[in-house]
C-alpha cells in the first residue's frame, strides 16, 4: 500500500476476547532523522515488524496505529496485519490512542484492548499471554518486575469511553490515576516490559547482545508513567 492510498476497513476476529493496540504513529526524535521503525534488526526485520509479530502471537486480534501518510510495506509489516490510521497523530499520543479505541468501539466483542508501543520489542510472550488471561471488562492491568510497572497496559472495556475521549500527548495517565482502585499490578519476570529502543545506540546493544539496552527501569513515558 502506497502512502496515498486509505486503508481498508479494520476487521474483526469473531471470537476476539483481548484487542492488541501497537502505538507507531508517534515521530522518534531521539533516534535522530531516521524512522527508527523501519530500523533493520539482525534477523531482518524492522523494530516495528518485531513488535508487531509479538503482540500478533499472543492476543486474539492485534491493530496497528499509524500515521495517514505511514507506508505499511516501507515499515517491514505483513500485508495481513490491520491497521488504524490516527488522523490525529500530530497531536500526541493520547489522541492517537483516542482515534484507535474509537475505531475498535464498533466491535462487541472484545472485553479489554492491550496498548503496547512499537518500540518495545522484548516483551515475552509470556508476559502477553498472563496478562491476556486476566483481563476483565472493568479493570485495568500492568506488568510489574522489580517493584516497578512497566508495560503494556491492559484497559477493561468500561474504560474505553475515557480513552476514546483523550486529546493531546499526555497518554491514559488521567484514565488511570480516576480509576487507581481499579488497576492491578501482574508480577512477572521479565525485564523486557521496561526496555525500550529509543537511541541508535539502545539498537546498538541490541544487535550485539540480543537484548535492548533501552532506557533503565521506569524511566519510559509510554502510555502512563
């Protein structure tokens, strides 16, 4: 798909109980002037793709949030995943995250969206998979390793009118903190779900060692902090 042509309309698995949001439609300045998503790992695959991949394998549907002018094909992805284009997207995360859930509201069936971020590759499966499991309509769930929470972060259903209504680039911060009693912390080793790749030198690391350097425990901004 060239970056003139619309996307076709999103679709949806009958049975889809938890809907994967992967977040690309943000623009990386600290990565430099190159699109860090089409940033190319040692297996070939773009950084975008090897998130997208991981988050396709663990939940029942998985959506990807692009920019209007985003060419699919020129970011590594395979012509079968969804996409959701958020007109949005210059204003920052949180309406681009509104533009998403609003796309999925027309679906019944799924109890709870996952929000992930493109840049975060090193999640296990694992970690995806029990946080799948627990998700319910009225809650909201993190992953926590080391005392710290991390990510994605899972909303209940009863949450998306509050996330569908965010402006600007501030995330689900506020949908989080009038829900406080409604979050639940999911421990997990897993030191992916704080590591990110936001420098060329963070994909550095990777390429060397297997794992991102990322940013140290906490210090994303991400969805919420």
């Amino acid at each position: 798909m060239s970056p003139s042509e619309t996307a076709p309309p999103i679709r949806e698995r009958p049975l889809a109980r938890v809907v994967a949001l992967v977040m690309a439609a943000g623009r990386s300045r600290r990565f430099g002037a190159a699109d860090k998503r089409r940033a190319r790992l040692a297996d070939g695959r773009t950084l975008l793709a090897s998130a997208v991949e991981r988050a396709a394998g663990a939940f029942d549907d998985c959506y990807v949030v692009l920019r209007e002018d985003d060419d699919p094909e020129a970011l590594g992805l395979s012509p079968d995943i969804c996409l959701i284009r958020a007109v949005n997207a210059d204003l920052g995360l949180g309406s681009s995250l509104a533009d998403a859930v609003g796309a999925l509201e027309v679906f019944a069936a799924p109890v709870a969206v996952a929000v992930l971020l493109g840049d975060m590759p090193d999640i296990a499966p694992a970690t995806l998979v029990a946080l799948g499991r627990a998700a319910r309509r009225d809650t909201i769930l993190r992953p926590v390793q080391g005392g710290r929470p991390g990510h994605p972060v899972l909303f209940g259903r009863a949450l998306w009118p509050e996330l569908a209504a965010l402006r600007g680039d501030r995330g689900a911060r506020e949908v989080v903190r009038r829900h406080a009693s409604q979050l639940h912390l999911i421990p997990v080793e897993d030191p992916g779900i704080h590591r990110d790749v936001d420098t060329p030198g963070d994909l550095d690391a990777w390429q060397g060692t297997g794992r991102p350097a990322g940013s140290e425990p906490g210090s994303k901004r991400g969805v919420v902090p």
